[in-house]
C-alpha cells in the first residue's frame, strides 16, 4: 500500500473514531448556521484538526485545503479534507456521514479515502491501483440501460436557482430507473458508486471535498465522472455527474435536455 495512503487511512479512522464517540453527547454538540441550512458543528472542526494534526506530523512540508478550517502551504501535494461530509444527517442522528479525504500529486488526484465510521467501512483508491472496499477490489455495475438502476443525488438546498431543471431530471428519472436515492453524504454516494451500490449519481453545487476522494474511487473502479455541464472528465466543478461510463451517458442526455 502506499505510504501516503496508509497515513491517510490512520487520519480518517481517528477523525471517525472522535466522530462516533461524539454521538453519545449529541445534545452538548455546538452548531453554527454556515449559511441557509448549511451548519457546521464542534465536532466537524475537531475532527478535521485531528485530520490535519496526524498529517503535518507525518507530512509537515504538505499542503492542505480544508472544509473548516481553508487553505494553508503550498507543495506539490495537496491534502483535500471533508472531516464529516452529511452534517444535518449527523446532527439529528441519521446514520449516514463520512470521513473524505483526498491526496493531489502535481494538481493530480493520487490517493482517495471515504471511510464510514459507523459501517466501519473503509473505500481507498490509489491512482493506477484500482478502487477497494476493507481491501477488496471494487467496481462500478455494468448495468447498460437506466431500466433497473438505483440512481443516487442529492437535492439542491443552498441556493434554489437549479430546482426547476432538477426537478424536470428527478421527474424523468423517476419514471425510467428503479428508484432514486437521497443519502445525504455524496462522498459516500460517490464511493457507494464505486462499489456497485448505485448505478450511478448527480448533483448540483457540490464543493472540492465533497467529491476529490469519491472521484478518484470511481475512475479507478472503471467509472466516469465530468462535470455536468460540459462532460468533460470532472476536474473542480461543483455540478457532477457519474457511473459506469455507459449509464454516465445515458443520466448526462437526460440532464441536458432539462437545461
Ligand atoms: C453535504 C453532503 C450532502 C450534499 C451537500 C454537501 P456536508 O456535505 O455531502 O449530501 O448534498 O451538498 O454540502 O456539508 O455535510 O459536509
Ligand atoms: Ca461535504
Ligand atoms: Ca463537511
């Protein structure tokens, strides 16, 4: 395993272990209103400085951007930190959040984790390595028409400008898969792409965090995923769009006639 993926998978199961142990004084938990229904908790600024503590040891020289805390050094690696991606579901006590973590090599996706505290499911991708759940290798479906797929999203909820396209997508979505899912922590949408659980995903307005791990977990489990609005192969843009590159396809005509 590589090296800088093994520190990184020590950062994210320490984060999700103060993460967990947290749920057992939900009531005490300080939250602050980012902005409309987006919060930010004591233990999503804990868990991230606990990220960064194990990283600068191992890593003092390395740069790191994160959701709390922003930007700080400059090197030719990037760490690329979500400390509890699915907030609003860890506040009221939904069991479904993560630890995203992510390392750029020279602007270049190279290590990607999501890990899920409470499955204690642990998804690693290291690029050229393939994509791997507990150390098993995984792969998105192979599923060739939306017919029978489980597609995952997230709804738009910060800023409502892309509701009505959003809602044309869902409207038709809904008619031709088998279903539609709403997790509440892309990164683990985006890995849970990966490993086959969903046939594939969209959503509007995601941040770099969100998606770096996740990205890297799908291409190397022989996905795609482009930015929705040009279908070019997702560098920083916030509206995505994945699966197996067939389905990518389909879910990407079907978006683009709702634009
Ligand atoms: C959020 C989750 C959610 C997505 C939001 C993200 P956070 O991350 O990933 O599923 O719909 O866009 O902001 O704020 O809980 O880290
Ligand atoms: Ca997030
Ligand atoms: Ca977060």
């Amino acid at each position: 395993m590589h090296p800088m993926l093994n520190m990184g998978i020590r950062a994210v199961r320490a984060a999700g272990d103060y993460i967990v142990r947290c749920m057992e004084r939900m009531h005490g938990i300080e939250v602050i209103t980012k902005s409309r229904n987006d919060f930010v908790s004591d233990v999503d600024r804990r868990a991230e400085a606990i990220i960064i503590d194990v990283l600068h040891k191992a890593y003092p020289g390395h740069a790191i951007l994160a959701e709390e805390s922003g930007a700080q050094g400059d090197s030719e690696y990037r760490w690329i930190i979500d400390p509890l991606d699915g907030t609003t579901n860890y506040l009221h006590g939904f069991p479904q959040f993560a630890v995203s973590l992510a390392l750029e090599h020279k602007g270049v996706l190279d290590q990607g984790i999501v890990y899920d505290p409470l499955r204690q499911e642990l998804f690693t991708a290291s690029r050229g390595d393939g994509a791997h759940l507990d150390g098993r290798r995984i792969r998105v479906t192979r599923r060739d028409t939306l017919d029978g797929a489980l597609i995952g999203t997230g709804f738009p909820f910060r800023t409502l400008d892309k509701m009505d396209n959003y809602i044309g997508i869902f409207r038709e979505l809904t008619q031709v898969t088998a279903g539609i899912r709403r997790p509440g922590a892309a990164a683990l949408d985006l890995a849970y792409v990966a490993a086959g659980r969903l046939d594939g995903f969209w959503e509007y307005g995601l941040e770099l965090w969100d998606i770096a791990a996740g990205a890297l977990l799908i291409r190397e489990a022989g996905g795609y995923i482009s930015d929705m609005d040009s279908g070019e192969p997702w560098r920083n843009s916030s509206n995505v769009v994945a699966g197996n590159p067939v389905l990518h396809d389909r879910l990407l005509e079907i978006i683009r006639k709702q634009c």
